[in-house]
C-alpha cells in the first residue's frame, strides 16, 4: 500500500478506491463476476456495488421531494458493512443529488428511501417486506438466500467466490424504476418466480 502512503490515504481508503477500480472494470468491461480480493471484505465489495447502482438505476422525478434532495441508500436490519457502506458514498454525488446512509430496523421505519439493501436477517419476513415495498420507488437489494418470487429487484448471489448479480426487471419496472442496459449486461435477467 505504498500508494495509499504516498497519497496520504489510510488503508480503509486505499481499499474503497481500488474496489471501485474493480467495479468500474466490472461496469465498463462487461464482466459478468467479480472476484473478492484477498484484501477486501465481502461486504466491502458489495457496498461499492451499491454506490454503483445508484449511477445505473433511474429514479422518477416524483422519487423525490425536491430538486435538492439527496439519495438515501438504507439498510433494512442488521447491517453487514459496518463504516465500508459511509465510507464508500462519503462525499459522492449522483445526478447531482449527495448520497446519505440510513439504517432501519422495520420495514415501517422506511418513509423516504431510494435503495434499500434488506440484509439477510430480514430472509424470513422478505416477501412481506418488499409487498409493503410494492409500488414505492424503491429499488429493492438482497443477499438473502431467497427466490425471485420475494420481488426483490437485485439480488446478489455468490458462487465460487464470485459475486454475481440476478436482476428482475419486472420488479423494477413495478416499482416505476429504469435500470440501465449497462448494468442488466452484467446480471442474469429473471423472471418472475424463477431464480
């Protein structure tokens, strides 16, 4: 990490950049996987994809109250990223719109929310979370071991140490949202209760 020395970067820092180096080949070189680094978390690398879904989705404008407004990106339970989520959307615009974390314990906490990552110890009560969801502009994220029934929009799945993306454009587009052919290039499409 003599780069992160040299740009007075910490070793947290210099971790996020070089995830989002692995995200941007991900994204720009129409990889379908990415490999966890020795170096990064799992989480760290799926907090970096989750920045990067906000580039790639688009919300309607009445999404949100005002030209002003910020994106929020919640987490819905127990939260698997520690700082790494902060962290990686620390100072970071969308569209011109600042990224602000939130954290939720209920599903009825969740009052202005444009990505929500439902952490896996939602997986039991899921298909109820995301009908409570249904018709909000909200774009649904999941790591829960679950099928495409639940209606979550993106779901992220590991297999052989590959994160891998299953998207369910007609959850999307249910809850009014356009997700870039950027980002379905990477993913499996699935339908409606397949998975």
């Amino acid at each position: 990490m003599a780069l992160s020395k040299a740009l007075g970067l910490g070793r947290r820092k210099a971790v996020t950049l070089t995830l989002f180096g692995l995200v941007a080949l991900l994204f720009c070189g129409g990889l379908g996987v990415i490999v966890r680094s020795a170096s990064a978390t799992e989480y760290q690398v799926k907090a970096v994809f989750l920045f990067n879904f906000a580039q790639f989705v688009e919300w309607p404008a009445e999404a949100f109250p005002d030209r002003d407004a910020p994106l929020i990106i919640g987490v819905l339970g127990q939260d698997p990223f520690g700082s790494y989520l902060d962290e990686t959307v620390r100072g970071e615009r969308v569209n011109s719109r600042q990224l602000v974390v939130q954290r939720y314990r209920r599903v009825e906490d969740v009052k202005n929310c444009h990505l929500l990552f439902i952490s896996r110890s939602e997986g039991d009560h899921l298909e109820q979370i995301v009908n409570s969801l249904r018709y909000r502009r909200i774009l649904t994220v999941s790591d829960a071991d679950i099928s495409a029934k639940s209606g979550v929009i993106i779901r992220f799945v590991t297999e052989q140490n590959k994160i891998k993306l299953r998207i369910s454009i007609a959850a999307a587009r249910a809850a009014n949202l356009t997700i870039s052919s950027k980002l379905l290039r990477l993913a499996e499409i699935v339908a409606p209760g397949k998975d």
